[in-house]
C-alpha cells in the first residue's frame, strides 16, 4: 500500500514538473521568436526611413548652405557610407544595446526616449483604464438588454465611436471642451490631470468600443451555456450569474483583444500627442520625421515593436491562466 501511495505522488510529480517544462518550453519559443521578427520591423524601418523624401543635412544647414559644410557634417554623421554599411554599422551598434545618437541634437537615442516616455505611458495608462471603465459595463448592459433600446443605444455608441479616428475627434473635443465650454486645456501637459483628460478620452474611445461589442458578444455566447442555465434554475440572481458566472467564462476573447490593443496604443498616441501636442514619444516620432533623424525613427520604432510583441505574449500567458481547459503547445496528450 505504501509504494502504491509512493507511486501516486511520485506520478503527480512527474506530471507537473512536465506541464511547468512545457510552460517555460512555450514562453522560450515565443522569446525565440522576437527575434526574427524584431530584426525584420528594424531592417524595414531602415530602409523605409532612408527612402522617404527630404535630406536631413538640408534639415540641419539649410538649403544655402556651402558645400564643404554638407560635405564635412555628412562624413561626420556617417552618411557618406553606402546603405549597406550603414545598416552593418547600424546591427553592430544595436547589437551593443546602442540605439546610436540623434542626427539633429546629438543626444543619444535612449535619452531622448527615456525623457519622453514616463509622458506617454501616463497617457497610455489613463487611456487603458478609461477604455476598460467604460467597455465593461457597457458590454454587459446590452447584453442583459440584447434587442431592446438600451442594448440599441450602446452598439449604435460603439460604432460610432470606433468609426471616429483620433485626428478628427481630438479637435472636435477641443472646440467643444476648451474653446466652447472652457473647461479643459487646449495643448500640453501643464495643466496636470486636466491636461489628460481630453487625449486619454480620445485614445481610449475606439479601444473602449471594440472591447465593449467583443465583452457583449462574449456574454451572449456564455449566456446560453448549460452552467447558466442551472444558475438560473436554482434561482440566482441575474447580477451574480453575468458577474460571477458569465463574465469569468467570456473574459477569454477579452483579455486577448484587450492586451492586443493595449500593444497598440503606442501606435494610436503618436496622432493623439500630435492633435493635443503632448510630449511624449508621439510628438517626438514626428519631430524626428520632420527632421530626417533616422535613429530616433528607428528608436521609436523598435520601442514600438517590442511593447506589441510582449504584450501579445503576455495576452497568451493569461488566455492559458483564465481557462485550465486551454492546453500549452504539446500539453494536449496529458
């Protein structure tokens, strides 16, 4: 009896030590995987940025400017080199962690990113929690009114909400809430909370209508599963069956959607830093466009990447934990 007992315990070890292997063998892969895929957003944005019109030593001189100088300021910032060498150069430096140095100010790359970001991760932040405030009880009010006006009003809301895109609302909530009303700033980030108010709604208005449709759709398929059905029977109340029964089953699509998208605000804040003039990594992007400075594109860009890339492990990561009937890759034959 007791090496049956032994046998037992030790089978449970077995098991569990194969399903944390399998685990860490996932999360590897997927690590492995950003490579590839970092090094192709990095060679495409070189080469991209390179073919945009404009010349970046024009920027910097001017167009009066005499030859020796464009000359001197170009074998000094390296642009005399073939394209090729310049990415070569460009791989060995990042290889090094070295996102390389501005063009226009001379700054590294990272300092200039390090300054900006703490503005646009605020901003993302306040968008996320504006979004997921207003998704979810949205979702779920026309979901338990589904047909009826309510249920109308809220999917009519959300479309158009995320018919509208961020450089169209963004004035139009400046003309009515600063210009109209005077109750909010116009532009900048002086006016502490008040400041985020008006780009936060902005970015996180097209977020909220997506999760909100997605966190309806979801209910509405659980809504009819057997488990809901015996809730009711046993007499449950309508607010604990969608909160405590329903919203648990339905949070899987959400929660992928919901990290998706949060990868995707980066994206989103640089036209929304733009309309609201917002100093954070947006309005730097298009600083560096304006200017022709390559490396601080390439910098954003990559900034960019990584944040959606982690952020679609990490939505995996919890689409297995929300659910324990999700098996890892290879886990099926348990």
């Amino acid at each position: 009896m007791l090496g049956t007992f032994q046998h037992i315990i030790c089978r449970a070890i077995n098991k569990q030590n194969r399903r944390i292997t399998l685990v860490l063998s996932y999360v590897l892969n997927r690590l492995l995987q950003f490579i590839p895929t970092v090094f192709g957003v990095v060679t495409l944005t070189f080469f991209f940025i390179h073919l945009v019109p404009g010349d970046p030593i024009e920027a910097m001189l001017g167009e009066d400017a005499l030859m020796a100088d464009r000359v001197a300021l170009e074998q000094k910032l390296g642009l005399d080199k073939p394209i090729g060498t310049q990415f070569k150069d460009y791989l060995l430096r990042l290889s090094d962690g070295d996102l390389g140095t501005s063009i226009y100010s001379g700054e590294p790359v990272v300092d200039l990113i390090s300054a900006r970001l703490p503005a646009t991760v605020e901003l993302a932040v306040t968008a996320l929690l504006f979004a997921i405030i207003l998704a979810f009880p949205l979702g779920v009010w026309a979901a338990r009114n589904r047909g009826k006006l309510p249920d109308r009003i809220a999917m009519t809301g959300s479309l158009v909400g995320f018919s509208m895109p961020n450089f169209w609302l963004g004035p139009l909530l400046i003309i009515f809430f600063s210009l109209w009303l005077g109750w909010l700033p116009v532009s900048g980030r002086e006016d502490g909370w008040l400041s985020l108010i008006l780009p936060a709604v902005t970015l996180g208005t097209g977020m909220a209508a997506v999760l909100s449709r997605l966190v309806r759709s979801s209910l509405l398929e659980v809504m009819n599963a057997d488990f809901i059905r015996t809730a009711q029977a046993k007499g449950v109340s309508e607010r604990a069956i969608v909160w405590k029964h329903a919203m648990s089953n339905a949070l899987l699509p959400v929660i992928t959607v919901l990290f998706l998208q949060a990868g995707a605000l980066l994206t989103g804040a640089i036209l929304t830093e733009a309309v609201f003039s917002w100093p954070g990594l947006g309005t730097l992007m298009i600083e560096a466009l304006n200017q022709r400075d390559y490396m601080v594109v390439q910098g954003n860009v990559l900034l960019i990447a990584s944040v959606y890339l982690t952020m679609t492990l990490l939505a995996d990561l919890l689409y297995a934990w929300a659910d324990p009937r999700v098996r890892w890759a290879g886990a099926g034959n348990e």
